[in-house]
C-alpha cells in the first residue's frame, strides 16, 4: 500500500511514510536552511516564532494542482509553536482554536469532536471536520479534514489530511499513514 521512501525532518524529528504515488511539495528552503543551522531546542523554537508561529515542512497531493480542478486529497505536516504548557492546557488550546472554523466555514461542523489519542508514543489529539469550501472559479467542494496535534518539546506537529467525505475518500490511506508517523531521535 505504500512505498518504502519516507519522509523525515532530523531537525524536528518527524517521519512519516510517504503516500505511494502523491506529488511531494516540501519545503525545500527551509530544509536546507535547518541543515546549517546550530540546532539547539532555543533556535529550532525560534524559528518557529520568526516564521508566525508555524512552518510547513512537507505537503504531499494526490493530484498535480495545476492541472486538476476539484477535490485534491491533500496531506500537510506543520510544526508549530507550543510552548512551555501541559497535555491539559495544550487540549484546551487546541479545543479552544476550532471554534474559529466557523469564521471561515459557515457550514463547518465536527464529524469527530476532540480526541485524545496515542501517536508514536505520545499523548495527541484529533478531530475531524467537514465544511464546504469554495475554489477561485466560484465552485463549492464538501471537504473533510482530519487534524492531528502531536506535542513534542515546545512545539507541536500539526498534521491534516484534506479529502472529500464523498468523493476522493481517502480514509484507509490516511488511517494507515497516521500509523507510520514517528516522533522523536529514538524512533
């Protein structure tokens, strides 16, 4: 089901299988850049703060967005400021930052409210939500979105995986990727 290449950010100590057959778009600056820097958990949580409090590391489509319309499954794995907080506040945080879906999605609504969960190891949170969003040429696509937070240090990986709850259902990929995630120098 997937193909063996994976990919891994040492700096941050994140992998994750790669989906077999996506197109990887990653964000090949900024992993050069990580690959001079003096990585200290001080600068690596700075970088964060200098770039709005989140970076994205990788986003895998299952489609070319050039060339296709319509719903693309999308996968993107973002390592974000945290903080010095617990599992509690961290949840509440997280709990607290969906109520702002509704700003941007009318209609958006959970399929999965927030959960605690287990990845690599590590006390986590999903939730699932579905929300109708419209493209530049005016079309409305039903999109689902599972969200996962895996704290780590003083930031956090967010992981979402973008498909539609009717078309492009791409739930058993995405169940069996969140498997291979590895968190931390050990893994």
């Amino acid at each position: 089901m997937y193909a063996q290449k994976q990919f891994e950010n040492k700096q941050y100590e994140f992998k994750i299988q790669e989906p077999n057959n996506w197109i990887e778009a990653s964000n090949k600056e900024l992993i050069k850049n990580l690959e001079k820097f003096d990585v200290t958990e001080e600068n690596l949580t700075k970088l964060i703060s200098d770039n709005k409090g989140s970076i994205l590391l990788t986003s895998f489509y299952k489609y070319n967005p050039k060339t296709h319309t319509g719903i693309i499954p999308t996968i993107q794995v973002n390592v974000r400021t945290k903080g010095n907080i617990d599992f509690t506040q961290f949840k509440n945080s997280m709990t607290e930052s969906t109520k702002s879906f509704k700003t941007y999605f009318e209609d958006f609504e959970f399929i999965k409210n927030v959960t605690e969960i287990e990845i690599s190891g590590i006390k986590s949170i999903c939730f699932i939500g579905k929300f109708t969003m419209k493209t530049q040429d005016g079309q409305e696509l039903k999109v689902r979105s599972r969200t996962y937070a895996i704290p780590y240090k003083n930031y956090f990986f967010q992981v979402n995986f973008t498909d539609g709850p009717l078309d492009e259902d791409c739930t058993a990929e995405f169940d069996g990727l969140v498997k291979t995630i590895k968190v931390g120098s050990k893994n």
